[in-house]
C-alpha cells in the first residue's frame, strides 16, 4: 500500500528539520526532532537519523557532548530561504508542535523535584516551584518508600500550579480579609 504525504525525498526532510530546529529555545535529541517533524506520515524516524548527521558535516546543526542539536547561524539562514518549500499544513503542524514544546521546556525549568533517602528508611519528596522573579513555594513532603515517593514527584510536576493555587486559595482565605 502506498503512503500519503507530503514528504518526497532526503531534501524534504532536511529542510523540515531546519525549519523545526530554528524555532526550538533549546538544543534537542534526534528523538525529539523526530518528534516534532513528524507531521507527515511519510517521514520515519530513519530518514531524520540519516539527515541529522548530514547536517551536521554541512555545518547547518551543531552536536554538543550531551548528543542534543542546534540549528548554526548558517542552517537558520539556509532554512529561512527555503522553508516555503514544505508544505503549508506539514509547516503549521510543526510550528504548533514546537511552541508546545518550547512550553513545556519553559515550564519544567521552573518545577523541580527531588528525591532524598533518609536514614530511617523514609524518603522525602522534594518539590519546588518557581517564576520568573524566584522561588513561589518549597515543599518537602515524607514517603515511606521511594515508589511512593517518585509518584508524588510526578504527580507534583504535572499539577504545580494546581497544588500552589490550592494552597494559596486555602490559605488566603477570602473571609480573612472581609471580601
């Protein structure tokens, strides 16, 4: 059966990553710029893993040690010429795809956990949020083994602002205040 698409050769799938890699705030793994070009369905995850090294020897990425990705001043100017040759709808998808991307990234710099093995045998949960400006709320919370302990901090990073907003609506009580 033949695929549908919008991807046709090697060239489509270089400019795509160009295009996606110029707008990430952040260097990425081949994973993850797989996971933001896919808008096609005729692009694999092999036809990045071949383009991305490729475009790293024609000098449009740059590898860091950690293995992450990130556009060079010539591949953003190369991808500025050229990006109107993927198709509008591959192009929209992409772009949304990174700006949720970008989000999420912004985002987990200002939620941390931590996990801290006491000598009782307990374990803490360390959860932290922040804002532009510092630190908005510190919570340390006890677990009695480090499953429950890893739960909490993955419940804590996907409902932070929840868990802050629950406090803070408790605590500042609109009666207190005679609203």
């Amino acid at each position: 059966m033949e695929r549908y698409g919008f991807i046709r050769d090697m060239m489509d799938v270089k400019i795509l990553i160009l295009f996606v890699t110029a707008r990430l705030n952040a260097p990425a793994t081949i994973q993850e710029i797989y996971e933001l070009c896919y808008q096609d369905e005729k692009l694999t995850y092999f036809d990045v893993c071949d383009a991305v090294p490729d475009l790293v020897k024609s000098g449009h990425l740059e590898e860091s040690e950690e293995g992450r990705y990130a556009i060079t001043d010539l591949g953003r100017e190369h991808g500025a010429l050229t990006e109107d040759s993927v198709a509008y709808t591959v192009r929209e998808r992409a772009r949304k795809a990174v700006e949720r991307y970008n989000r999420d990234l912004k985002r987990s710099g200002f939620v941390r956990t931590e996990i801290v093995s006491q000598e009782d045998g307990n374990y803490l949960a360390r959860l932290q949020l922040d804002d532009a400006q510092g630190k908005l709320m510190s919570l340390e919370l006890m677990a009695p083994n480090q499953p429950q302990a890893a739960v909490i901090c993955r419940s804590f990073q996907r409902n932070a602002e929840l868990v802050y907003n629950l406090l803070m609506e408790d605590l500042l009580d609109e009666d207190e205040f005679g609203a």
